[in-house]
C-alpha cells in the first residue's frame, strides 16, 4: 500500500484532527503517502485534496472542528458523483481509504470501496456516540463537558431565581449525550428519544422535587417524542402553577471546543489502528473501542444495527430524585 486517501465527512467532531494527524503521522513512518481530501466527499469529487506532511498535522491535536473540512454531499449518493471521485482517487493511484465520520458517511465510503476495489476503514467522529460497535465515538467526551459546564452555570442562576430550567441538548435520535448529562450535572428528569415521555408525569415529578421552588434542571434531548425544550416548555407551563420556567437551548456549542484528553487519546489509538488495520489487510471495517480494547465491526453491521444509550442509567435519576 503506497497511498492512502482520508476524509472527515458529515458532522463535525472534536477530536476529528487528533485522528487526521495520528493517521497522517503513522502514514509517513511506514513511507505510505496519506493524501487529504477536503470538505469530505465533496472535495473527492471535485479533485481538492493534498499529500499531507507532518507540518500539516504539527500543533492540531489540540484544535476542535476538523482541518480538512467537512460536509454533506447528496451528490456523492449518485453513482455519477462518486465516478467523479472514483476519477480523482485513480488519478492519485489510492490504494486504501480512511473516512472518519458517522453512519451516513461509513455506508458511502463502503459503496465507493466496492465500486473501486480498495480497501476502507471507517473511524467513528460524531458527538452523538449512536455508532454500533464501539462504547465511545470521537467528540462524545468533549461535547459531554460542553454541555456539564453549560448547564453548571445555568444552574447558578436556575438557584438564585428559584427556576426550573429546561436544557436541551443535541441528538435528533439518540438521548446519550442527554443521559450521561443528566447524570453528571445532577438533573432532576431527563427526556430522551428511546424513552416514550409524558408531560403530565414530568410535572406531577417536578412538582414533587420542587416543593421549595423550583432550582430544577430537565435536560430534554433534542429529538424526544415530545418536543424540543421549547415544546416542552409551552406543555409545562400551565400544568406548573406557581413555578418559573424556562429553556436554554445549547445548540452548537455542543460540536465545538478543544477535544478532551479523553477524545485526543481515543481519536490517536483509532487513526493509528485503522492505518494498521488496512496494512492487515482489512477491508470494509469500521474501527471501535469496547471496554478500552480497539477492535473492528463490518460496516454494514455498524450501518444497520442500533445503538442506544444503557436505558438503566434512567434509575440512576429517578434513584436520586429530591426528597422534599
Ligand atoms: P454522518 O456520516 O455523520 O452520518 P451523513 O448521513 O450526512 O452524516 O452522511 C455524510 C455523507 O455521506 C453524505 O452527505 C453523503 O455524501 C454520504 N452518504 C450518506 N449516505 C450515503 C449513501 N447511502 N450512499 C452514498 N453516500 C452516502
């Protein structure tokens, strides 16, 4: 293998660049040239890339967002975008495929293997941590401490003004970054989309952990069954007389920042394990970590199975419901 192309592609991560730069710098040490697609696959097709060097990745590993850009391209679902990209990956003579990004992206850089005959790895880059195979994805970590410290402060004033506050949080489909949220920033209810909600029992709760006014923190994730915070809000509202409420939606913060120690170290072990993995000889795989131990799931298993938050996590809230 003498070229190997990387992408990152649909949402951005942090913890995106400590990737590129761990499989740009491991590329170079085995002599294997990586080159840069920018904007994702929208840059495959439109030939924009570069052969990257180490003073490409020097000081990134601490950047939030990704230096090589990224996108979505309805273009690339076409076959005759990806011969676009098929054009310019013979044209650089690529041998084996790197793409860090989500679902959406993984299925793409499969199809494109297939119509190429080279060899793709994928490596999960989505704060939303909904990839099958791995217990954490690339940017989870980081996006959790946004929101922790978000709703730290939120709670200061939620205090001093005796409010309940609603806090939505991202995740259009999944209630992870809500969950271990709501845990860690001692939320009194949790609303996410794996778990049907009911308004009425939210604020016979609230009522009931509330008796002295309020200081309460609902995190709501975005995609919940019964709306996003400000939804909820308006349904909360007249069932809480005598209470304030209000809503905070935390919006895309939540996607950037410097990526945690914790993301920089797993971002660094997937990219050199993906360079490694393709150099076995491995193909259509997806890299993830189970139990801290990096191994590889088939993509089209990542694709089409489901991964959902651990919904026992739920009792850990209710078993720390306040006591008035
Ligand atoms: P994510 O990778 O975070 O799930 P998307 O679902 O938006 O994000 O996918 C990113 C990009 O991957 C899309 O914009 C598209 O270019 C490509 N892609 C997604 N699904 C397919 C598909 N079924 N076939 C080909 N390319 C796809």
């Amino acid at each position: 293998m003498k070229k190997i192309a990387l992408i990152t592609s649909g949402g951005d991560a942090p913890g995106m660049n400590a990737c590129v730069r761990a499989i740009v710098k491991s590329c170079l040490v085995k002599g294997i040239v990586p080159v840069g697609y920018y904007d994702g696959y929208d840059g495959m097709m439109n030939n924009r890339f570069k052969e990257m060097k180490t003073e490409d990745v020097v000081n990134i590993i601490q950047r939030g967002g990704t230096v090589l850009g990224t996108a979505r391209s309805e273009e690339f679902k076409t076959v005759e975008g990806r011969k676009k990209a098929i054009e310019s990956l013979r044209q650089n003579e690529i041998d084996g495929f790197i793409c860090i990004g989500g679902d959406g992206s993984f299925t793409g850089a499969s199809i494109l293997g297939d119509e190429m005959s080279i060899p793709v790895i994928g490596i999960p880059g989505t704060i939303d941590n909904d990839i099958y195979g791995t217990d954490r994805t690339i940017g989870f970590d980081t996006a959790m401490n946004t929101v922790v410290t978000a709703v730290d402060k939120i709670k200061d004033t939620a205090g001093s003004h005796h409010r309940i506050f609603l806090v939505e949080v991202m995740g259009r489909d999944a209630g992870f970054i809500a969950l271990e949220t709501a845990i860690a920033s001692g939320a009194a209810s949790v609303l996410i989309p794996e778990e049907r909600s009911n308004i009425e029992l939210l604020a016979e709760d609230l009522r009931s952990q509330g008796k002295r006014r309020g200081n309460l923190i609902v995190i709501v994730a975005e995609g919940d069954d019964a709306g996003g915070a400000k939804e909820i809000h308006s349904k909360l509202v007249p069932l809480m007389e005598g209470y304030t409420l209000r809503y905070s939606i935390l919006g895309h913060i939540q996607r950037g920042g410097s990526p945690s120690a914790f993301d920089r170290i797993l971002a660094t072990r997937m990219g050199v394990y993906a360079v490694e993995s393709l150099l076995n000889g491995e193909n259509n795989m997806v890299v993830g970590s189970l139990g801290d131990k990096l191994h590889l799931t088939p993509i089209k298993d990542a694709v089409s199975k489901e991964s959902i938050p651990d919904l026992e996590h739920l009792k850990i809230i209710k078993a720390l419901k306040t006591v008035c």
